[in-house]
C-alpha cells in the first residue's frame, strides 16, 4: 500500500482513525456475536434434559464435552491454513467473505436442531472460523501498515469490537434459547452473522486495494523480500524432509484422534480398535505423535546457534504453561454452564430482583448506546460513498435495542424471575472492557513485571476464582443451590488472570523467535491453547462423575490447586527464563 494510499485512506476519520477500522470493528463484532451466542448455548442444549420445559437432548457432561472439545481444538488449527489460503490464493478480504458466509450456514445448520444438522453446523463453523479469524488481523494490519505509531490504538479499538459481540450474543442468544426455544437462539447467531458479512461486503469502496488478492508479481517480489532479509540462521537451517515427514504424521494422528474423542464416546466407533500394553489405542498413538513432535522440535532447535536456541526454549516453555491456563479457564464454557445451570440459585424477587433489573439495565443499555453512537460517527463519514453498509448495520442495531429491550421489559414485569444460565457468561467480557484499560496501564507503569511473573499471577489469581467456587460449594448437599455471588466474584477473578496471562505470550512469539520457524511456532503456541481447550472440556465432562463420587467442591479444587502450582513453578523459572530470553524483554 503506497504512501498516498494510506493517506487518501485516512481522510476518513472516526475517533482519530480511518471509517475502514470501524467496518472491521462491527464485522468482527458480529460474528463474535454469533459465534459466543452459539457456544454459550451448545453444552447447555446438549445436556438439558429431554423431559424439561425447554428440552434439550439429554446427554451427559462427559459426552458433550467431548464433541465440544473438539470443536474447540479444531477452531485454533484450521487458521493456521485459512491464512495461508489467503496469502497465497484470495487474499484476506475474499478469505473473510468466504469464511463469513460458511459460518453462516453454519449456524443456519443449528437452527434445525437435529443431531445430522447439528454436527455439519459444527463443521462448518470450524471450517469458516479457518478462513475468517487470522484475515480479519492481517486486513488491519495492512491498513496500518504505513502508520505504525497507530497500531497499539487500533488493535484496542479493534478488540473491544470483540468483546462487545461476545456480551450481546451470550446475552440475547441465550435469552432467546431458554425462554423461547432453542433453535432461536441458534438462529438468531446466524442472523447477525449474515447481516455482518453483508456490511462488510457492501463496504468494499472503502478499503481500495487493502486485502486484495495479491498479484504474482506482488508476491514474488514479498518472497525475495522475505528471502533477503533471512539471515544466516535461517537461511541455514530450512525444513528437511524427516522434518516434513514429522510433520504431517503428528498433524494426522492428532486430527484423528480429535474425531476418534467423541466418535468413540457418542457414536461408539472407534478407529484406534487396538491395546498397547495397558494403554488403550488412542492413547497409545497421542503418546506415540507426542514423542515424533518432541523430536520434530528438538531437532530443529538443536541445529540453531546457542542464543536462538535458548529463546525458543523459553517460548517452548511458555507454551506449556499456557495448556494449564487454558484447561481451567475454558471451563467457562462447559462445567461452569452446567454450575449455574444445576448448582446455584438464580430465581430472584424482591428487592433482589430490582437490583439486579438496575444492574442488568445499566449494562445492557450504557454499552449498546455507545456503540450506536460510533455508528452514528460511522456513518456520518461514509454515507456517500457505502450508504448499503450503513443501512445494513442501522438493520442490526434496531435488531439489537428490540431484543434487548424486549428482554429488559420481560425482567421488568416478572414478580419473580429465573436469571438465564447464560447471563452469568457476559461477566468475562464485561470484566474485560472494565479492567482492560487499567491492567494496560499498570504494565506500561514501573511496576511492569517479567514475563514469567505475569504468566505466574495470571494462573494463580484464576486460580483463586475456582477457590472461591470450591469453598462456596463445600459442604453443599444435593439439591442445595449455591448463592450466585460465587459465581459472579469467580468470573471477575477468570478475567484479571486472563488480563495477566493472555496479551503477553504472542508477543513474545514475535519477539523471541527467528523469521523461518515464526509460522512454525505460531502453529505450535496455538496447538498449546487448542490442546488446552480439549483439556478443559473433557475435564470439565468429568463434573458429574467427580460431584458423584467425591462432591462439587472437589471437583473445583483441581482448578485451583493445578493452576496455582503451575503459577509458582513458573515463577520460580524467572531467573532461567530471564537468561533464556538473552535481553529480550
């Protein structure tokens, strides 16, 4: 993108930033509308019983936790492949309009609610995430390309996009789903996903060349680029046959055995029929794919000068604490939705309930009204050159205030009232759209910590939310509901540690490791979050065949003793890590 690009390109200015920031800012905020108003419902739907007012299929936790997990753990590989599609063939602007439209039908698929339907809906969501989420990035990071110093602002921007479709649709989403049906609220996902493929599509004008798809000449001209500015390190060490051959082998057995999970536990197919010794089939070839990818990564860090090699070790490092993180916190989205479902008295009345009416307004109403107003400034700006992008988001947001307030007045009316299971999910994001600004701000301040030490206290103040549910939980009998202050302080403590932990290890990625293994490494940092996210639901599966045995407060206490013990380990690495890092901060 040429200089007198950039600069025709910002001439179009919302809160200090080019109208095109604020195209990405919405579709991204619908389609995390509908991609965390599906998730909020699905393990809900799945396990809600069959016999109730609204019922769902009636499975347990462990088997609705292994089809989720691999949902889950599926959503952080296909990017890997989505962005080089883009890259090399589509460019990021067509990858998006492609994913957004099989996500689409993704949830169109949903909506029907049959077991046939519900797996392609699944399917093509992971399919469609693939090509939407890396793109979604690399399209801001080109429009910015020329002005770096406005990077930090817009990302934050970008990101509140984020949470703020991830509020509204658990919110709506599940209203819809548990008090009208539940293919509503699958419906209502996919609605919003249409809409804002639609804006963004209509709003082509405004992006000139940005996303394109990139010319041959274009391309080669980045691979010399890219080839000359390799140094020594890189350009002597490329990725050999064995590694190659590592490579899919591992790829291959891990995507086996993340359909094997659920085949095995639902439909009872099982492709690894086999025993090793003790160990069942699929055990024993994660096992054996787990040794190939150490020695896949040993090898290739060995053959690395002494300094490079230590600082892919500390990211190695940090990619393993990061599973632990992530195990507990997605839990959020499986054991902690049958808790509140199951476990914690949410019926109010009184004046109980008109608080919660106050407090539940005010967070409804503040943030939709801000956000209309930036669609008001959006609008202002871009009316004559994409009026159909602009009617569509008006579309949407009548959409929104008439659900919500729909559902304020439902609340309103109520004597008593039963709060929505999802509701207690909105926390997270609200947690982060209040706190974010000052967390930032205190790691720009002299109390900056090291790495480590962030890694350390984000695990360890999750940790304490999970403490906080296991000891409101000790000694309750069943059939005794718990008070949802528990719950509410548990998500406020997720969110801090998330605000830890979360912002820093991509960046130390990007810091730390040398320009050929950086997709390598990438690849690897988001395996160590998918593998976390398996872990969390199957764990999380576990809630009540642990509850059963032993009771609920234990089952939390894996959540607080696990994460916090990783916590103090890492910490206790500082010194090592520090020397690993060899000055890179």
């Amino acid at each position: 993108m040429s200089t007198a690009t950039s600069n025709d390109f910002f001439k179009s200015n919302v809160l200090g930033h080019p109208a095109g920031l604020f195209v990405l800012f919405f579709t991204e905020m619908w389609e995390r509308f509908s991609f965390y108003g599906m998730r909020v419902l699905l393990i809900n739907f799945l396990t809600m019983s069959i016999m109730s007012d609204n019922p769902g299929w009636g499975w347990s936790a462990e088997n609705a936790g292994a089809l989720y997990g691999t949902y889950a753990m599926l959503l952080y590989i296909t990017p890997i492949f989505g962005g080089i599609i883009a890259d090399r063939y589509i460019g990021y602007r067509w990858a998006v309009v492609v994913g957004a439209v099989i996500m689409t039908l993704g949830h169109a698929s949903m909506a029907l609610d049959t077991p046939f339907y519900l797996y392609l809906g699944l399917a093509l969501l992971v399919i469609g995430t693939g090509f939407f989420k890396p793109n979604m990035t690399s399209i801001l990071s080109e429009m910015y390309k020329d002005f770096p110093e406005k990077k930090d602002g817009a990302y934050t921007i970008f990101y509140m996009g984020v949470n703020a479709g991830a509020f509204f649709g658990m919110m709506l989403c599940g209203y819809l789903a548990e008090n009208i049906g539940w293919h509503y609220g699958f419906g209502l996902a996919g609605v919003f996903m249409l809409l804002g493929t639609l804006q963004f599509w209509l709003a082509k004008p405004l992006f000139g060349t940005i996303g394109e798809v990139p010319s041959k000449e274009k391309r080669r001209a980045e691979e010399a680029a890219a080839k000359t500015s390799q140094n020594a390190e890189d350009r002597r060490n490329p990725f050999t046959f064995f590694d190659k051959i590592l490579i899919l082998i591992t790829t291959v057995v891990g995507l086996l055995y993340a359909f094997n999970d659920p085949l095995s536990k639902i439909g009872g197919i099982n492709m690894f029929p086999f025993k090793l010794g003790s160990l069942d089939g699929q055990n024993a070839m994660v096992l054996g794919a787990l040794i190939l990818f150490l020695i896949l990564v040993i090898s290739r860090i060995a053959r690395y000068t002494p300094v490079i090699r230590d600082r892919m070790i500390a990211v190695i490092i940090f990619a393993f604490f990061t599973i632990f993180f992530w195990m507990s916190f997605e839990q959020g989205a499986s054991s902690l939705v049958i808790f509140a479902r199951d476990n914690v008295d949410r019926t109010l009345e009184g004046s109980s309930l008109t608080i919660f009416n106050i407090v539940n307004s005010l967070l409804t109403i503040v943030p939709l009204a801000i956000i209309t107003w930036v669609l008001i400034l959006l609008a202002k700006q871009t009316w004559g050159k994409i009026p159909g992008s602009n009617i569509v988001l008006a579309v949407c947001f009548l959409g929104v205030w008439s659900i919500a307030g729909w559902m304020l007045y439902q609340y309103l009316i109520a004597e008593s009232s039963e709060i929505t299971v999802s509701w207690f999910s909105i926390l997270n994001s609200f947690f982060i759209i209040t706190f974010a600004s000052t967390v930032s701000k205190i790691w720009d301040s002299k109390y900056n910590p090291s790495a480590s030490v962030k890694y350390g206290l984000g695990l360890i103040i999750m940790a304490i939310g999970f403490g906080l549910l296991a000891f409101g939980s000790y000694g309750v009998a069943e059939g005794v509901k718990v008070s949802m202050v528990w719950l509410v302080l548990a998500y406020l403590f997720h969110t801090l540690g998330e605000l830890c932990l979360s912002p820093v290890g991509l960046s130390y990625v990007s810091k730390l490791v040398p320009g050929r293994m950086i997709a390598f490494m990438f690849g690897m940092w988001y395996l160590a979050i998918a593998i976390g996210n398996k872990l969390a639901a199957i764990i999380g599966g576990q809630i009540e065949n642990i509850t059963k045995e032993y009771s609920l407060s234990t089952f939390f206490l894996i959540f607080t003793i696990v994460p916090i013990v990783a916590g103090l380990i890492v910490m206790s690495l500082n010194p090592l890590l520090k020397r690993l890092m060899h000055g890179v901060h």
